[in-house]
C-alpha cells in the first residue's frame, strides 16, 4: 500500500490517538516497578537485621561496612544482618570532633577494603544480640592456608585501628589487650599521635570506672 506523506502522517496520528496512553501508561508501569524494586533492595540493605537467622560456624559473605566495628553480612538467599564485633570500639567517622572522626574514617575504610564481599566464618556471642539488636560476634577471614582462622577484629587492634572495649567482660579480652598493648608500643594507628592516644586512654579508664560500678 503506498500512502502519501500526508496521508501516512494522518495515519501515524490517528495510531498514537488511540493507542498513546496505553502506551505511556504501560511505559510508567515498568518505570514504577523498576522503582519499587530498586527502592525495596536499597531499604532492605539499611534495615537488614535479621539475627535470627545467623548461628555460630556459619559461613557468610560480608557485604559492607557500616561502621568501624560493625558489618553488613549475608547467609545466601537474600537474608541479612548487622553485625556488631564484640569486643571493639571504633571511633565514630561521623562525629563533630574532628580528630577522632578523621581517624573513624580511616578505620571504617580499611576495614571496608580489608573485608567486603569476601567469605567468612561467623562465630556468635554467648549473648546473641547487642541492646540495638544486632548481631553480636566475630568474623574470621580464610588465611593463608585457606582456613577461615584470621579474625578481623584482631587485625583492627593489631593495626591500632582500633580499641579494645572493656565495658563488658567478653572471652578474648585478655588476648585482645595483649595486642593492643603491642600496637601501643609500636605506636601504631591510634597510637602513633599523642593526643588520640591519650583520648583512647581516657576512654579505656571511662569503661573500666563504669565497670567497676556495676560490680558494686
């Protein structure tokens, strides 16, 4: 069939008449579907804590950073949680001071390269969760061997990334003070400038007062 020009633009405006909007409609429906998918995935991401689902020895796959000592961890199949490190206390990266928030900055990046997206062995607290609800533990890194042995919380405190949190009593807290003393004497990290030293030293003398008033 050969139309003229003018008759082919009647045609193409009489087609877009009568099937336009369903094709706009259509065309918004898979946009606002994309989007809600999206916009889901990204929601879950944040309010991922689902300890329940997560058991000593299991092996996961460690997403993201939150924090310092704190992870994004996965089982498989979607399910996620938050995972405090037990035993730490990283300065806060987002903090008003300047000094501690720099060096909470530089924690939160090295542990951020140091373990997203690779495989770990979890080994979870005698007290599963923590009081915001997350899940309390560790996280061990295959060696060199490939065993799952090299814990991350202790590269932290060895590197001086980080402090060793006596608030609470936990098992490997006498191995954990032992490498921070380490980590002091080699001036290491935190260690390495005297006055973030001396306020991971305030702060040490803080827990252990509070401790010590609990015990009363």
């Amino acid at each position: 069939m050969n139309l003229s020009r003018t008759q082919l633009e009647n045609y193409c405006l009489t087609a877009w008449r009568q099937y336009g909007p369903s094709i706009i409609a259509a065309v918004l429906f898979l946009c606002a579907g994309f989007y809600f998918v999206g916009a889901q995935r990204f929601r879950n991401k944040l309010n991922a804590n689902n300890p329940e689902a997560f058991h000593s020895e299991q092996i996961v796959t460690i997403k993201a950073a939150i924090d310092g000592d704190e992870l994004l961890i996965s089982g498989g199949h979607g399910v996620r949680t938050k995972l405090r490190l037990e035993g730490i206390k990283s300065f806060d990266p987002t903090q008003k001071d300047p000094m501690t928030s720099e060096f909470g900055r530089i924690c939160f990046d090295h542990l951020e390269s140091f373990t997203a997206g690779k495989s770990a062995r979890l080994t979870v607290a005698s007290k599963t969760v923590d009081d915001k609800g997350r899940l309390l533990g560790h996280v061990y890194l295959e060696d060199a061997d490939g065993a799952y042995t090299a814990s991350v919380a202790e590269n932290l405190i060895r590197n001086g990334y980080t402090l060793v949190y006596t608030r609470y009593d936990f098992p490997d807290s006498d191995r954990f003070l032992a490498l921070q003393r380490t980590a002091r004497e080699a001036k290491l990290g935190i260690w390495s400038d005297p006055d973030l030293a001396n306020r991971a030293s305030a702060l040490s003398a803080l827990w252990e007062e509070e401790k010590r008033r609990d015990r009363e």
